[in-house]
C-alpha cells in the first residue's frame, strides 16, 4: 500500500508512511518512532544533512503534513474500493452481452489505468481486447468512441503493440474517424497515427492506406486548432518514409502547410523540411506566391526548432532555384542568416553557414 503514497509521506529512516510527523531543528521531518529511537541510540546528528543537533533535540508535530497523509489515505481508499479490477473491466468490454453504460465504464477505467501500467496495456492487447476496444471506436456513440480512441491511443504507446494493432485493423477506424469524427475524436486519431508511425513498417503501411493522407491532409484545411496541429505532426511521423511525401504533395498539402505557417502554426515547418526533400515538393513550394516571405518570418519569429527547419528548407530551394536563391537575397535571408552564426544552436550556426555559401554562390542545381 506504501508505493501508492508520495515519497514525501514516507520516514526517511524507516521508509514507511509516517503516523506521526515531526520536524527536527535541521528542518527534516521523521515519524516519531523512528528518530526518536535514532536519538535514543545515543546520535546527535541529523540522519539526512549529518549536521550536529542539540543534547536535548526538541521534536515539532508537523500537523501539516500528518493532515495531508490521512486525507490522502482516506482518497486512495475510496478510490481502491470503487474502481474494479482489470481483468473484471477487461471481460465487461469484451463480454457481448454488455451494455453501452457498462462498456463505457470499462473503457473509462481502462483509460486511465493503461495511461501509465505498461504491464496493463500488454496484458489488454494479449487478452484479446482489442478487437473490443476497436469495435468501440466504430460506435456511433461519441462518447463511446472517444473512450475507445483514448485507450487504443495508450495501447499503442507500447512498441510491441503498434505492428499488431495496426493487423488487427486500427488504421481502418482511425481514418475513418479522421473522416467524420468529432472535434476531439479526430484530434485524437491523429495522435494515434503518429503513435502508431513511430514503428518504420507502420509508415508504409498508414500511407499505402486509401484515404490516409488525405484525411490528414483534409484535417490541416477544416480542422480546429488542436486538430490542425495533431495532424501536421500525424503528416510530419508518416513524411519521413520517402513514398508518402508524393502522396502528401498529390493530395495538395504544401499550398495548406505554407498558408498554416504563415498564420502561427509552426509544426508546418517541419513538414515542409521533409517535402522539400523531393522534387515535386520544391516544385510545389517554388510556384507558392510569397514562399520566400513565409520562411523569413519563421527566421525572425520561430522557435530554436523552427529555424532550424525554415534554414534548411530555404537552403534546399535556394539550390534548387536560381529565381528563389535571387528573391531570398532581395528579402534579406543572407543578413539574416549572418546574424545566426553566432547562435549557441550547433544545428543553427550550421544551416545558416550553409545557406550563406549558397547564397554568395548561388549553386543552383537544374
């Protein structure tokens, strides 16, 4: 029961919870029992700091303190009393005979529970529930379905989950929710594909998927805030798999991804310095009117982040384009760029030389 307490509880002596906290005049507290045979023991010193104590150490009840402990104590009580056992919630989630409310109990718990019980998540995904918690995210219930997506998003922060979740048919559901999905649901099943994407596999998998970048893609132009930038960094997880950024670029993302960047949303950065890395996306973003604009901003305003990826963005088309190598000196990047060689950022100090020599150059490649 004492690994369910804060460590800030427990004696340092005796390591257990303490009853009765006192203060000594180091300004450590120890239960009573514990220092006051420390100090009957003929010590003189403070068990922590070593520092000498008085003859006659005086020894302060920390009301405080022992308040917090059994009002804790009496919380985790409850709690232990009203939340059901895992393998009990698991065969009410996959019981057929279940009702929605029962269900949904279940999925809540699982939640919160699988949110940091590793041993719980493979234990859910080996007891066969998945196919459960699957069926769950088809529901036309959205609460239902937000549960459901919540524990498969926690399933899948366990690596030897992700391949076998993605057999089992998760992409199938997610895209679909990213489709028709709630606000929330949608963010959520973004988050999961970037989740899932982590494995290398997974990435070709998601992106060969009909419809799967397109979803994506479409989130980025209807979504919210939180949607949006779920799925620029559901985009940035799946890009680093060289085929899935044409799908990206045939789907119309670089147009999208460069507006988005120019209205704040500085994970498009990121994205951008992996379309960059091919043709068509140089293509894409060279034919954007006011690309070049867009970039500096993120020189003069980004994060650390930010501008790594707007230097080396511009670097590529720079290369690329003797047009946009010129437009980018017009709009100041080789001062710009002059004044981050003296960053702390190695990475940065490093783009920015680099762009130097190719704007001083002017190595554009046909």
């Amino acid at each position: 029961m004492a690994t369910l307490f804060p460590d800030d509880f427990k004696c340092p002596i005796s390591l257990e919870i303490m009853s009765d906290p006192v203060i000594l005049s180091s300004g450590h507290t120890f239960d009573r029992v514990s220092i006051q045979r420390w100090l009957d023991s003929g010590h003189r010193t403070c068990p922590i700091t070593k520092l000498p104590l008085p003859d006659h150490p005086c020894l302060i009840p920390n009301h405080a303190l022992r308040s917090l402990i059994s009002n804790y104590t009496l919380v985790t009580s409850s709690k232990a009393q009203t939340c059901p056992q895992p393998q009990t919630l698991i065969s009410a989630l996959t019981s057929p005979l279940s009702s929605v409310g029962a269900k949904l109990d279940s999925l809540t718990h699982l939640s919160r529970l699988t949110k940091r019980d590793s041993a719980l998540r493979r234990k859910l995904t080996e007891s066969g529930a998945v196919p459960a918690v699957l069926k769950c995210v088809d529901s036309d219930d959205p609460s239902l379905q937000e549960k459901a997506l919540s524990l498969l998003l926690n399933l899948s922060l366990e690596d030897d989950n992700k391949v076998g979740l993605v057999a089992e048919g998760a992409i199938n559901r997610v895209v679909k929710v990213l489709r028709v999905g709630s606000p929330d649901c949608r963010a959520l099943a973004a988050t999961i594909t970037t989740s899932l994407a982590v494995v290398e596999v997974n990435k070709a998998t998601i992106g060969a998927y009909p419809d799967a970048i397109r979803a994506l893609v479409r989130l980025l132009i209807a979504g919210k805030g939180r949607e949006k930038k779920e799925a620029a960094t559901a985009l940035y997880a799946i890009c680093s798999f060289a085929d899935n950024r044409r799908r990206a670029i045939d789907c119309g993302a670089v147009p999208i991804l460069i507006g988005l960047l120019d209205s704040g949303l500085e994970r498009a950065i990121e994205v951008l310095g992996l379309l960059v890395k091919c043709k068509e996306g140089r293509e894409e973003m060279i034919k954007f009117n006011g690309c070049v604009k867009v970039l500096v901003k993120v020189l003069r305003n980004g994060s650390s982040r930010g501008v790594q990826y707007g230097l080396f963005t511009l670097n590529c088309l720079c290369n690329y384009s003797e047009s946009f190598c010129f437009e980018a000196r017009n709009e100041g990047v080789l001062e710009i760029c002059m004044g981050l060689l003296d960053e702390e950022n190695e990475k940065i100090r490093r783009y920015a030389s680099s762009l130097v020599q190719t704007l001083r150059g002017n190595h554009a490649i046909a």
